[in-house]
C-alpha cells in the first residue's frame, strides 16, 4: 500500500481548485468528489468553504448526502472549512429551512456569526497541533462555535470564540487555509488521514 493517501474535495460548490492545490502540496493524491462511486475511492474529504445552504442541498441532489453521514460514523477523516465546517456539526444554531448536516463533531455552530462579506478580515490564529508561527486565518462570512461536547477538543479561538476543533478522525475550521499559501494545517489534516490507514492496515 503506498503511503500516499488519496483524499477527495467535494467539489460541488466553493473553492475546490485551492482546496487540491494545498493536498497536493501536503503530499496527498488530491481529486474532486461529486458522486457516491467517487466518495468510495478516497482516504480522506475535505469540505470547502462556500454556501453552507447550498452544499447540502447539492449533497442531496447529487446522492452523497447518505453515503457521506455513513463514510464520517464509520471514521473517514474529513476536514471543513467554513461553509464545511457547519456541514460537520450536528446542530446548527439558526440553520435555514430545509439545511441539512452531514454532522460529526458534537458542536453547536453559528452561520455567518464574523459577519458578512464586507466584514471579511485575516487574523493570525495558534492552532494546537500545528507546529511554528500562528497560521493566518482568512475569515469570510465565518461561522463561530457556539458550544462542543465533551469528546471535542478545541484546537484555536479568535476573540473568545472558538474557530478550530477536532473530534476524532473530523477536523474543523471556521477560516479558510487553503487561501493563504500555508498548507500546515492541510499536512495536519494529511497525518490524521495517514494515522488512520496505518491502524486499519494493522
């Protein structure tokens, strides 16, 4: 088995292109994901930023919805950013009608909860696990996390709310890394994939 780990963007809306550009420089096989046959293929996920409303409904129209919640029970590493972000959380706090999660991490989130677009801005973020300076975190109409279960582990805040958290094999941010040209977070996300092959290989 390669130690080259094959990880999926689901590429039905947001920045998918920058998403596969930071995997591949993380040293990870890095393609785009629409169809449940291709969701099969992958190691890993990550969920981009976007419209947190629309990527669920195309998750639904698509047919990955489904397979996607049973792939993160059975312990796919996934990681979101923003828009994916909520999409792991079980419960949104004011979701729009109709919104549906793939859940993951017992988190309540926030949409929108920086702002809106106009209100985007940058902020140097210390992430626990990321190793070196702090990672600049791009925030564009971010959501927050209101509050996490026991079983979560807060990985960053920014102006006392809580932006980074990891539960298990799911990772989550509130901003966007793959903007920035710092892939660390990215390699994290790698390692957490790599760390799961070797276990099931055992």
């Amino acid at each position: 088995m390669s130690d080259t780990p094959v990880i999926g963007v689901l590429a039905l809306q947001g920045d998918v292109r920058e998403h596969l550009t930071a995997l591949a420089v993380a040293d990870a096989v890095a393609r785009p994901v629409r169809r449940p046959e291709e969701l099969t293929e992958v190691d890993g996920l990550v969920i981009p930023g976007g419209e947190s409303t629309t990527i669920s409904k195309l998750a639904v129209l698509f047919g990955v919805m489904e397979p996607l919640r049973a792939r993160v029970r059975d312990g796919l590493p996934v990681y979101g950013t923003c828009a994916g972000m909520i999409m792991l959380a079980d419960k949104i706090l004011d979701p729009r009608s109709g919104q549906e999660t793939v859940g993951g991490i017992d988190m309540i989130v926030r949409r929108n909860a920086f702002g809106r677009q106009n209100e985007s801005f940058e902020a140097a973020v210390g992430v626990e696990g990321v190793a070196g300076a702090p990672v600049e975190g791009v925030f564009i109409r971010a959501p927050w996390v209101e509050s996490v279960g026991a079983g979560v582990e807060v990985l960053a805040e920014h102006g006392g709310h809580i932006v980074a958290v990891r539960q298990g094999n799911a990772l989550a941010t509130s901003f966007h890394p793959e903007l920035t040209g710092d892939h660390r977070v990215h390699a994290l996300f790698v390692d957490m994939v790599r760390a799961e092959r070797a276990a099931e290989s055992l």
